[in-house]
C-alpha cells in the first residue's frame, strides 16, 4: 500500500509548533553558549553539571546522578571518565553496597567547580536578561514536562 505524503503545510505546522523540536533547539543553543563560556576553565556544559552534582557533602551514587540529570548510569559513567582522568572526580566502591560505586570530588575538582561557577554565574545572568522576567515560568514549564 503506497502512503499519501504529508503535505508541506504539514511540516511547516510541526516545525513552528512542537515542543520537542523547539526543546531540542534551545538545549543545544544553551550547551554551545555554556561550552564556550567553559572553555578557559577546560570543561564543558555537561561537565559543569556533572562537577555540580557531586558537590555534596557525601559523595553520591552513580544512580543518584542518572537521576539528577535525567541520564542513564552507563551514560553518567561514560562522561565521568574525562572528569576522572583530569583528576577533578573519584569513583569508589559503595561501602553500604558493593555493587554500586560512589563518585566524589577531589580538590582539584573542587577547585574546578569555584573557578566554573562564577563563569556559569555571568552567562546564566545574561540569558536571564534575554528571557525579559520569563526564566521562573520556563524553568516552570520545563520541570513539568519532565
């Protein structure tokens, strides 16, 4: 059975229109303007957050991170290798479970983590800037989409 192409009406509707579409865009706009304002600290966007979620006062599960940044664990993982081999993060068995592992911050991580922050701090001001007052109702929207 041969299927009726959508018509291109169809396609111009679903690009102005869908919110996935337009997530997925400003998502990767958001991590290129992070990436670059990362780059004289040598990290990325993901980076940041990785090195942002383990500063607790306890060093948390690989799945306690997944669930943070809505990844899976071997994804986690996988992007914490860079982060281990620049010596800014440690993984350890879990002492209550075997099983698992913990990922913590050595102090050059840590120290990682104070120069990063106030470059975070300057760029998330001046896309707050941009959003006219609208931040608190896009990060609303957002957490309620996922």
């Amino acid at each position: 059975m041969s299927q009726v192409p959508e018509p291109f009406a169809t396609t111009l509707h679903i690009r102005d229109h869908c919110l996935c579409l337009h997530a997925q865009r400003a998502a990767r706009s958001l991590s290129r303007r992070f990436d670059e304002a990362m780059r004289p600290v040598g990290i990325t966007s993901g980076q940041f957050s990785l090195l942002n979620g383990l500063n607790r006062p306890e060093p948390p599960t690989i799945g306690a991170i997944a669930t943070l940044l809505a990844m899976d664990r071997s994804t986690v993982t996988a992007n914490l290798k860079p982060l281990e081999r620049m010596g800014a993060v440690v993984m350890a068995v879990d002492a209550k479970d075997r099983r698992g592992r913990r990922v913590g911050l050595t102090d050059a991580g840590r120290a990682l983590l104070a120069a990063a922050t106030p470059i975070w701090r300057a760029m998330h001001g001046e896309i707050e800037l941009g959003l006219d007052g609208q931040g608190d109702g896009l990060r609303a929207g957002l957490k309620r989409l996922s």
